[in-house]
C-alpha cells in the first residue's frame, strides 16, 4: 500500500472555480493557509469569520508520499511555511505533483453561506453528485471499483484525430450495424427455437450467446444490484431486458417455454420484467455468481408461504417478502434479522441524513464487505457525506 500524507487547507469562492476548472487535481499555485490537521484548519476558519462575510471553504488533499518527498527534495532551499504560517506557492506545487485523487471539499464557514454564487453551489452541487455515484458503484460491482476522479472528464480522442463523416456515410454506417444485429438476432432465434425451460435459455446465453466481456460484466454485478429492482441497472429494460425480449418472447410460440416463465413466475422474488426477461436474467447471474438458492433455503422459503397463508395476521407481508427475497440469495438468518433492523430503522427515520446513513450501511453489508473492503466504503462514504453536508447549508434557493 501506497504511503500517503494528508493535508488540510483554507479556500475562498474564486478558488472552487479554479479548482473546477481543473478537475478538481490542481490548487491555484498562491500562499494559502494550510495545515496537516483537520480541527486546526477548521478553528482557522471559524476565527476568520469574524472577519469576512465570504464563505470559507476547507479541504482536505492527499498526497502520494515518495513524490511530496522527491519535489520537496529537488527544491530544499526554499521556504514551504511563510511568515503567517501558510503555505507557500513552492509548498503548493509539490502538493499539485503528488496529488493521488480529487482536492475534496470538507466543510464550509460564513456568516452568509446561502449568498453564495450560484455557479460555485452549481460545481459544488456536481462534486456532491460525484462522491455519491462513486460510492454506490463501488458497492453494486463485485470488483468494488473505485471510479475515476477524471470520471466525467471528455472522452479520450483516437490517435488519428476525429473524423468527419457526411451524412451519407453515417446512414450507411448505422444501416450496416442495423443489418448485422439482425442477423445475429435472426441465427440466434433459429437456435432459441429448440429451448423450452429458462434453464435451457440461461445455457444458451452463457454457452453460445454471450461473449467473454458480457459475461464479465453480469458477473461483476454485486448482489446489491440483485436486490435493488434494477436500481442499478436503469437500462435494462431498454437495453439487455430488449434484448431478450426479442430473443425469447417476441414471435416464440413455444407452449413448453412458455408454461416454463410461468411456473418460475412463483417462485420469483425479483423484477419479472415485461415478458419475464428478468426471470431469465436472474438466473443467469445466480449461475454465473454461484448464488443459486441452496435446497435448505428452498424449504424455508415454502415453510414461510404456508405459514403467512394459514396465518396471514401474525405475518408482515413486506417482512416476509424480504425475508424470501433474502434466503433466496443464500443469506443466513441472522444476516437477514440485520438487514430487517436497518429496514425498520429507514422507514421510521423521517431525517434524510440519518436515512441514508442506514440505506448505505445497508447496501454495504448486502455487498459482504471484507475488512478492507469495509474500510474504503466507510472512507467513501465519508467523501460523500462531507460534501453532501456542504451543499446542504448552502442551500442556494431555486
């Protein structure tokens, strides 16, 4: 692991721009108060505001240690702490080369936060939207990848350069892709003719349909995404659900197949989709992640039926829907009781913060973080709370 050192600095306005401008990886290269510790940069700014009606901003800047150590190095003869105790421009610039990832916002102090211009709340508004993409996708990805700081920066130009296509030529290009995803659509169907079980469909996907790459993207899927309804997966039913839906309903008259999505219908705790695509899709990624339901919880799932059946006051229809839902992606009891604290506590926690506090511990423990894991959630979580906290006494009004 990479030895880092972190440190904490004292911003204006004008300079949100400017690291905006930047990518959030560059602070302007002037004499601006610093320090390695967060309360003493946060008692700086509370004591400024005695004196300026402009908010103050801290941030905290991670550093990669070896590169601080090495531009340091190169220019010992300068001063990195002026005669006020900020940093210098030289102490700037070894910041601005070692940094490791986006300059993130901390805290914001003044008298008149709302008065803010609305083009910094806007960027600090873009930066809250950021932390918490990062965050759930680390927790939807069974890699828990850890997005970009450059994630929505411009796209990566080939090396030739862009090129200039006529109009002709650019129907003649989406023409020639139409044509080969027919075809491939066509040979495919030909096949699906002979499949008459949603296992036999999942077979097909993964043995004949599916290349390499699709089948590494489903797998990377976590199991939070499972449980979400397609949270994460808002593309679905235009995009891989469309698919299958043309692949396997549209102009199938196979009663076998057919009568098959309807008795898997049952005995399904997820988003169907319109046809029962996503019947088909949950299969698919319980085989390709090793989460088919276990025989033991099979059993419980039915005893569980029978009994909210027979005895349908003493049973919490959304209780027992989760708890099925649960067992039938091989959660233990007692991680299921965990996961229904956290429920209870969402739907009876009427304060947003605390709400989402809940909703990601929640999504974090269906993702069975391991020790490391854990931790760079919590540090994630922390990046999008620290800005989120921001915005929200900013709140710049419509």
């Amino acid at each position: 692991m990479e030895k880092t050192i972190k440190l904490y600095l004292l911003l204006y306005e004008d300079d949100i721009d400017y690291l905006s401008n930047n990518n959030f990886r560059e602070l302007p290269v002037i004499e601006i108060p610093g320090t390695s510790s967060m309360k003493e940069i946060e008692n700086l700014a509370v004591s400024m505001t005695n004196f300026t009606y402009e908010p103050l901003i801290t941030v905290e800047v991670i550093c990669d240690f070896e590169k601080y150590k090495e531009y340091k190095d190169s220019h010992h003869t300068e001063e990195y702490i002026n005669e006020n105790g900020d940093f210098t421009k030289i102490a700037v610039e070894t910041i601005n080369y070692s940094v490791t990832d986006k300059i993130k916002i901390i805290n914001v102090f003044g008298k008149k936060l709302p008065a803010v211009h609305k083009n910094i709340y806007d960027i600090l508004d873009g930066e809250c939207s950021f932390f918490k993409l990062r965050l759930t996708r680390f927790l939807h990805s069974n890699s828990h990848e850890v997005i970009p700081y450059d994630y929505f920066g411009t796209a990566t130009v080939e090396k030739n350069g862009p090129q200039d296509f006529t109009d002709e030529e650019i129907q003649k290009q989406v023409k020639k892709a139409i044509e080969e995803q027919e075809s491939i659509l066509k040979k495919a169907k030909e096949r699906i003719a002979t499949v008459n079980s949603v296992e036999e469909a999942v077979d097909f996907l993964i043995n004949e349909d599916l290349d390499e790459e699709g089948i590494k993207g489903i797998k990377n899927k976590s199991c939070v995404t499972r449980l979400g309804y397609f949270e994460e997966d808002s593309g679905f039913h235009f995009g891989y659900g469309m698919y299958l839906r043309n692949l396997f309903f549209h102009g199938n008259k196979n009663q076998r197949f057919s009568d098959d999505v309807e008795k898997c219908r049952s005995i399904s705790f997820i988003d169907q989709g319109e046809f029962g695509e996503g019947i088909i899709y949950d299969l698919l990624w319980r085989k390709l992640n090793g989460c088919e339901t276990s025989h033991e919880n099979i059993e419980k799932i039915e005893e569980i039926k029978r009994q909210s059946e027979h005895n349908p006051e003493d049973y919490s229809y959304w209780n027992s829907n989760i708890r099925m839902k649960l067992l039938s992606y091989n959660f233990t009891e007692d991680e299921i009781k965990i996961q229904l604290e956290l429920e209870e506590l969402m739907d009876h926690d009427h304060d947003y913060d605390h709400f989402e506090e809940h909703y990601f511990q929640q999504k974090a423990f269906l993702a069975r973080l391991n020790k490391k894991e854990r931790e760079t959630f919590e540090y994630l979580k922390q990046d999008y709370f620290n800005i989120k906290n921001v915005t929200d006494k900013l709140s710049y009004p419509l």
